[in-house]
C-alpha cells in the first residue's frame, strides 16, 4: 500500500478494495448497494439527528424529499433552511417551534457555519427531553469540516454520500434506486427509453471511473456528479416523450428539446450536444478533455440504443459485458446488475493496458 501511494495513487483504490475483499470478506465491501435512507431512519429516534457528510457535487435532498413523500412527511411537515447568510436564528427556531410535532427539520449545509456548531450540539441536546415528540426528525447534510461539533456527530446517525468511484457502484446507485416509483416509471417508458437510461447511467459511470487513472483519464480533475445525471435523463425523457406523442405540451421541455423533436423523430445529434456540450462539458475547459468526452458520449449512447428493433441486443463495450439484452424490466435489470464484475476492464475506459497496470 506504502509502495502504491507513492509510485501509484491511481490504483491505491483498486488495491484497498482488494485489500479488504482478501483480508475481511466482500461483506465488508458494500459500495455497490444503492442509497437507501430508509435504513438510517430506520436507526435513529427523535433524540437522534440524522446526519449527512457530502461529498463533491453530491446532493441528499433529492432522497430526504423522496422518503418523505413515502413516509406522509412532505409539505407542511417538512421545513428545510439553508445555512450561511446569518440563517442560524432561523434554524434554531425551526427547531425550538418544531421539535414538539410530528415535523422533520433539514438543516442544509451546516459546513458553511462552523461556529454555530456549539449551539447546534445544545439543541441537540434538548431533543433528549420527554416533550419531544416522537415522530420529529432533525436532518443535517455538512462537509466533512474540523469545525463541526464531535459530540453531535457521535449522537447522530451518520450516512456518507458520495459518487461513487467504480462502475459497478454508479450503475448500481443510478438505476436500482430503493423508491418503487423509479421501477414502475422504468417498466412504463419505452424500450428506447430504457436502453437510452441504461446507456446514459453507463456514461455516467464511465467518465467518473476514468478519474480513477488520474491525468492520464482526464487532463483536469472533474467529479460528475448526480445534478449532471439527473439532468440528462431528465432532457433525455422529455426528448422520448415528444417523439412518442405522450405528452407534447410538456412544459419541461426546453426550447432546443422542443424544435428538434417536432419532426417525430429522435434526434442524437441534439441529445449529444446537449449532453457533451450544456450539462457535462460545461465544466470542461481543456478541449482535449472536451473531445474525449463528447467520444465517449457516442459509445456508450449511439443512436442505435433509440433505434434498433426491440429484440435486437445492443453491445456497448467491445467484450460485450455492458449490452441492453436483459432490461425487459426493472427486476431483470437488478438481477443483470448483480452480476456484472465488481471491476470493469480498462478497455471499457479506453485505458491502454500499461496504464491499467
């Protein structure tokens, strides 16, 4: 490992997960299961915070808002603040006005103020008291920051979030979320709509492994995170939709989605350059990164994903691991993802293999 972090930091990943597969087991090795918030608050009670440490470009609203629309915790009895910009008095009295219903408080970007964290360990504190009420929830998202109070990150439940680093991992989180309404939403939509989600989820993947390899992936440091991915199936969707005749008032659409799909037929042209050029490549300033994505971009969502019959099996990788043969369904995809390797091959990246070594 010593040897690796000074001749190799590309691979010391690689290596700790071997590590740990050899030494403990693969039990021990669960960065492949999907982000389920379900568990943590399955774990806490209403003296118990639940507290979220972010990493880069990762966002866990999306989950907390979709667990309580779940749970009956949506609108009047979900308030959130946004830390920073002199909101700490506005915090403390959501939670002092609160923490005696049945409400759930967010509290956002605590990492911002670290020197409201001693008053945020009192109330905290006071949450023990027998007037809190039983159903009450205080949710914390924060950086990892030496200024966050110790004494609550030890009395809360602590979930970290980040992309994940391995293919397997970002497929896994991306497509096999634990909310049933992403499966019947997949098992509804087209056979083109699913290929399209299958191919996208696998770009996605793809280019954050490729950070793996350091700068021989990507000439700059970049971390895609889950706003790029929600993004692009996003506009991906409404494209399907307008082609398919579903919806063609969809106010979602925007303008250039729109034009390029009055004629009734998909158009890839349009959906890479969005993609390439507006949601992923907007960070990019090396044009060499810029080209290599825009490549990658066009293997692993080529037109063929929209247009092929539908019992034609499209392969998106050159030993045909990654292939759109078993996504009849959203359970077959589960089983399809269960068994994919826990490493992807350096081919898949286009990794020469001395660089893979």
């Amino acid at each position: 490992m010593v040897f690796l972090c000074h001749f190799r930091p590309d691979k010391i990943h690689c290596a700790l997960r071997r590590f740990v597969c050899a030494t403990l087991g693969h039990d021990f090795l669960d960065e492949e299961e999907s982000m389920d918030v379900g568990r943590a608050y399955a774990e806490s009670v209403a003296a118990t915070p639940l507290i979220f440490v972010l990493g880069q470009r990762v966002d866990p609203l999306k989950y907390i808002f979709r667990f309580a629309e779940e749970t009956g915790f949506s609108g009047s009895k979900l308030k959130m603040v946004t830390l920073g910009s002199g909101q700490e008095d506005r915090a403390r009295e959501l939670i002092r006005d609160f923490y005696q219903t049945s409400t759930w408080v967010v509290l956002v970007n605590c990492h911002l103020v670290p020197d409201w964290s001693d008053e945020l360990e009192y109330l905290v504190d006071d949450l023990g008291s027998e007037s809190t009420h039983p159903d009450f929830r205080l949710w914390i998202t924060t950086r990892p920051h030496p200024g966050f109070s110790v004494p609550t990150l030890q009395a809360g439940v602590k979930v970290a979030l980040e992309e994940p680093g391995a293919l397997k991992a970002g497929l896994v989180r991306h497509l096999a979320p634990p909310d049933k309404a992403f499966a019947a939403a997949f098992n509804a939509r087209s056979v083109a709509y699913r290929r399209m989600c299958f191919g996208i989820a696998l770009f996605h993947a793809a280019i954050n492994e490729r950070g793996n390899y350091s700068q021989c992936g990507w000439n700059q440091s970049y971390t895609f995170g889950e706003s790029d991915y929600d993004l692009a199936l996003s506009q991906m969707g409404a494209m399907l939709r307008l082609v398919e005749a579903e919806d063609p008032d969809d106010p979602d659409a925007c303008a250039v989605v729109v034009t390029s799909c009055l004629k009734k037929s998909f158009s890839p042209s349009t959906l890479h350059y969005l993609l390439s050029s507006c949601v992923y490549g907007g960070c990019m300033e090396d044009e060499m990164d810029a080209a290599a994505l825009a490549s990658f971009l066009h293997l692993f969502c080529p037109a063929q994903l929209a247009t092929a019959p539908a019992h034609d099996t499209v392969s998106l990788d050159p030993e045909g691991v990654y292939h759109t043969a078993r996504l009849e369904d959203h359970e077959t995809m589960m089983g399809y993802l269960a068994e994919l390797p826990k490493e992807a091959s350096h081919k898949l990246s286009r990794m020469s293999e001395a660089v893979h070594r």
